[in-house]
C-alpha cells in the first residue's frame, strides 16, 4: 500500500525526476488514488501531485515542467487519511518555509493527538492526512538540529503506528533521509548514485544491488553514501542481497495486461519453486528454510496464517499437508487469528504464507504466533521482505515479480511450495517413498499447466459472452472447495461481479436457494480418484442446480465423461492424481477472470478501491 521512492544523483542535470518518475511506474501496483514528487532545488522544494493515476502526475509535469536536481521522493497513495484529492495526495510540506518535503506509507495511529499539539502551535494543515502531521514535526525537529537524520531520529520516536518516511530538506540538496517500522524500505545501491524504494522494483531498471533495511531503522543516503543507524541512534549494518530477476520481468511485454502475463508465467513460476529441492537420491532438501531438523521433527500441530489469494492457498495445502504428515493443520485468516487466542507451544509450526511479504495483518499474526512461542516460517515471493525476516525460517517460492493487483502466478507457486514443506515433513517422518511418488508427479504440472494454457480459447469466448453477468456461482469440493473461493475471488476483485464460493456439500443447506434459471455456477469436479467418491457426489451436484436451471460451467478432467450430460459447458483439464488438481483446474477460473474484465473495459491490473500490498490493518 502507497509506492514510495527516493534517490540521489550525480549533478542537478541528473535524471533524477526520470528515475523517481520510472520508480512511481513501476510501484503504482502498490496504490493508484494519487501521485506526487518533491525534488531539491535550488531555491527550495520543487514539488507537484495530483489525485488519480500516474498519468495525471506526468501530465501535470508535462504542463509545468520542474527544475533540475540532484535529490528527490516520489509517491504513489492508497488512501487512508482523507479522500483521494490532490491536496491529501503526498509529498506533505513541512515548516513555515515549506523547505521540507516527506512521503509517507503506512498509518501513524497517534497523529489525532500529534495533530492537536500542532494546531495548538498554530500550525495551519492543509490536508487531512496523517502524513502532515509527520511532515509537520520533522520540519520543527529540524530547525531545532539542523540535521535531517537526528531530526528524523526525535520524531520516529513519537510516532505509533506503521510507516516508512522519506524527507528531503532543501537545506540539505544530495540527502534522503529515510525511517522504517513495519513498513517496507530497501536501499538501492548504484555507482554515484542511490535509491530508496517500497521494493526493490523502484530501482530494478538501475541497479541489482540492494540491501535490507530492519525495524526501527533509519537510512540517510547521499550519491555515495548509505548510512544506517536505529531509531535509539545505535549504528547499525544493512544487510546486502543481489536482485535475482531484472527489469524486463517486470515489464507487460507485449501482454494485454499484467494479469494476462502473468498467468501464462505459471509453468515456469511453479517449476522454479520445485527446482533444485531434491538430492540426487531423490530425497528433499530444504536447506534454504535453515530450520532446525529435530525441531521440525517434534512439530505436532501447524497453523497456515495468511489473506485473500495467499490464505486460498494455505485452504488448498491443508488436504495434502494432513494426508501426507496425519499432522493436524488449521489454516486461519491472518487478522482473526491474532484474536482468537490461539493454542500455541513450541511444537506448534505456524506457516505464513505472503507474496509481498508486508501484509500487515499476517506480519502481526507472525509476531504474535512468535511471541507465543511457536516456530514460524514464511512462505512467500520477496526477497528482503519484513514477514520472512520476522520469522524463524523462510521458503520463497520462486514465481518472479508479481505486478497484477489479482493474484496468479504467486497462488500456484505457494501451493507448490506448501506441498514441498507438507511433502519434507512427510519424509522427516520416514514417508520416503511418498515424497518419491508426489515429487514426480510434481515434476510433471508445469508441463500440464502449459499444456492447459494453450486451450483456453473457448474459456475466453464464455467470458466474453458473459461480460454482463451480474453474478457467478463457484462450487467446490475437497481440493475443489478453496479453488472455488478463489475463482469467487478473481471475479469479485477485477470484474467488480458478485460471485460467491461454495462447498459443494454445503449447498442443500442454504445456497441452493440461490439458483434461478439462468444462474452461472462453475463447478470444480473433484478427479475421478478422488476417494470416498466425492467425484460422484459432486456429479449429483451438478444434476441437482441443473434441475433449477442453472447454468452449468464444469471444469473436469480429461476422460471424464460422467459430466457431459449435465454440464452446459465442459472445460478440460489434464488427469492429475487427486491432491495436485488445484494447480490445473484455477488455471480456467483465473482466465476467465481476466478475460472478462478486459471485455468489460475495466483496468484489470489495478482494480478500484485496492493496492497490492496491503501493508496497513
Ligand atoms: O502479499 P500477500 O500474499 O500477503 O497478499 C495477500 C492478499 O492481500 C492478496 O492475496 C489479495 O487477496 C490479492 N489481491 C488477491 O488476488
């Protein structure tokens, strides 16, 4: 949630509002209700926002053109405090001068009181948000120091709540100086040159070279210089990584949207996560997580925490992590969690599971889990990330940098990475030769993904005809049922069209109702071999909203016959054993999605009111 972006260049004919402007690019995944910059100039700030997209920043630039300059912040807002106007819109300016200049991502939950003590001094706000505030005190830190960095160290110190802050003073051209707790921040490190960004997509054009940021840290960078202390003024060291993917992966390439690239990058988003993980004996080596063996071995309960997509994800785990461990596994929704007053010991493994790896509900369900004493591991697709580094153990699932507020790619990788964490539990309990079979069976889904891609037409072709639908039914069942929520989901979120999942089991208790003719449901029929013949009972199903007049859309395996009397439509997937279906039977529901919003017109990458990475409560 917001994009935030800060550099220093060589000299003031530098490209500096071009980087910050390809940065906010490049973020705006992140939050697309209004854009701003601030740069250094010669005779103080130079700044420019506006409500909506990007676009209108550039325009906005484009009609008054900003001085040159060494130093700059960008921003990218997901409102919070106050509507999305221009003037709520960041950067904030600070002093009676405005010779300050601060973004901001996150939620400073005391500003209310900070905000009175200021208008008790007579200061005039000329926003709604909380930003200002902060904005606000730093200005007054600064007059009282003269230093960014220490002004920046007194007013971190007052603030509650979650944020990163970027400041540029124009008493200081060539310094940003920047402060994070729970919120995200890395460092960008060039030749002559630094960046600061959300994620490291802010300056992947630039540079491979990054580093980490903790909690409660604050960076001040110059073009040669990145200097890192805690927020108690202690020094301190960031920790440096190499960016393993480039520019080119974060680009559309051609693709009608990001959403559509990035489901057609599942083959290789699933094979990368299932690379490397096997010895040449065939067994499972997860050296990567450095987790402790003989503590793993004593885990007798696992918790999944995670939302949205991610927690679809951990609902889909559970069946094979339970089939293959018999250890019990409860999948939760990061924000109840943390209030359900968990039962929790140190033989409990509680699995985050996070693309971005910020999600501020799951980052406190990890802390809390921790503090609770549980081993945590982080399931998730960022490197650097705040919640694997806040956990015991990390997995990355290797999908690649996800762009689309929907997500696809990072869905099956995590389901992909669940099972290699559920399928090395089974052999640290001597289930070798289980590991052996599902491993190659495994090995066999990004081809049948691919496969499957390629046959999609007619699945585009009902979504065209379908683009005013006002709702879809998803039924489900096993496996099936989460893969029905999150095709439910992929609707809802990108097509604005009501759509609501469905166990299929739970249908005659309620849902049913819902059925009037004409109504589309999808339904997910379970493989044949699926035991205690819940395939049958899902083909019944079937019959039964058919009766009704529904509208049946069903997704079967190949061979499978049984279906074609009842089904309006039958769209294909490859057999697969059981367990592993959900990684081929959402590939038709998220093309559907796609699909259908392009043909209503809508912005499938960016939906209205949400970010990508929800980095507040
Ligand atoms: O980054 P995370 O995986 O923690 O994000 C969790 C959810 O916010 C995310 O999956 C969201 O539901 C997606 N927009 C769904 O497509």
């Amino acid at each position: 949630m917001c994009g935030i972006v800060g550099y220093v260049g060589p000299d003031a004919k530098s490209r500096t509002l071009e980087v910050i402007m390809e940065g906010l690019a490049r973020l705006e995944y992140r939050g697309y209700d209004s854009a701003g910059v601030a740069l250094v100039v010669t005779d103080g700030i130079a700044s420019a926002k506006k409500a909506g997209k990007l676009a209108n920043l550039r325009a906005e630039i484009e009609a008054h053109p900003l001085p040159g300059s060494t130093t700059g912040i960008g921003h990218t807002r997901w409102a919070t405090h106050g509507g999305p106007t221009d003037d709520n819109a960041h950067p904030h300016l600070g002093g009676d001068d405005d010779r300050l200049a601060l973004i901001h991502n996150g939620i400073i939950e005391n500003f209310h009181v900070l905000r009175t003590e200021l208008l008790d001094q007579g200061v005039v706000f000329r926003s709604e948000t909380d930003t200002e505030v902060a904005a606000q005190l730093l200005a007054r830190a600064y007059a009282d120091t003269n230093d960014l960095t220490s002004a920046m160290q007194q007013v971190v110190n007052r603030l509650e709540g979650a944020f990163t802050l970027l400041a540029i003073h124009a008493d200081t051209p060539g310094q940003v100086v920047a402060a994070r707790r729970n919120s995200p921040l890395v460092i960008g490190l060039g030749d002559g040159e630094n960046f600061l960004g959300s994620d490291v997509a802010a300056f992947i054009g630039h540079t491979k070279s990054a580093m980490e940021v903790d909690q409660d840290q604050i960076v001040t960078i110059t073009k040669d210089t990145v200097s890192v202390i805690g927020f108690d003024g202690s020094p301190a060291e960031g920790k440096r990584f190499e960016v393993t993917w480039d520019a080119a992966q974060a680009e559309k390439g051609g693709h009608s949207s990001f959403m559509a690239k990035e489901i057609l990058e599942q083959p290789h988003a699933i094979a990368d996560t299932l690379l490397g993980r096997t010895d040449e004996a065939g067994r499972l080596v997860l050296d990567e997580m450095r987790i402790d063996p003989v503590r793993l071995a004593e885990v007798n309960k696992i918790i999944i925490i995670a939302c949205g997509t991610a927690f679809y994800s951990g609902l889909t785990a559970k069946y094979a992590i339970e089939h293959w461990t018999r250890i019990p596994c409860a999948v939760e929704l990061a924000h109840e969690f943390r209030y359900c007053d968990p039962v929790i010991d140190a033989q409990t493994l509680v699995v985050s599971i996070s693309q971005s790896g910020e999600t501020m509900d799951t980052l406190m369900a990890v802390k809390h889990a921790r503090a609770l004493g549980a081993l945590t591991l982080s399931i998730c697709n960022t490197h650097g990330a705040t919640i694997p580094r806040e956990s015991d153990a990390a997995l990355y699932t290797h999908a690649g940098p996800e762009i689309a507020v929907a997500s696809t790619k990072a869905f099956t990788a995590q389901i992909a990475a669940c099972y290699l964490l559920g399928l090395y539990l089974a052999q640290l309990r001597g289930e070798d030769s289980t590991v052996r079979t599902v491993m190659q069976e495994l090995a066999q889904i990004p081809g049948k993904v691919e496969h499957l891609l390629g046959r999609m037409d007619r699945v585009r072709e009902i979504a065209h005809f379908m683009a005013d639908t006002r709702s879809v039914l998803f039924l489900g069942r096993h496996v099936g049922y989460p893969i029905a929520l999150e095709g439910a989901l992929k609707l809802k979120e990108i097509a604005y069209i009501h759509a609501e999942g469905f166990a299929a089991g739970e249908l005659k208790h309620g849902p049913i109702a819902l059925i009037e003719p004409g109504q589309p449901v999808f339904i997910v029929v379970p493989s044949p071999h699926t035991p205690y013949h819940l395939h049958d009972k899902v083909v019944s199903n079937i019959q039964e909203i058919r009766a009704r007049g529904a509208r049946t859309l069903v997704i079967a395996e190949e061979g499978d016959e049984t279906v074609v009397p009842f089904a309006d439509e039958v769209i294909r997937v490859p057999q697969s054993s059981p367990l592993l279906a959900p990684l081929l039977t959402i590939i038709p529901l998220q093309v559907f999605a796609c699909q259908l919003a392009t043909a209503k017109g809508l912005d499938v990458d960016q939906p209205r009111n949400l970010a990508k990475s929800v980095t507040v409560e």
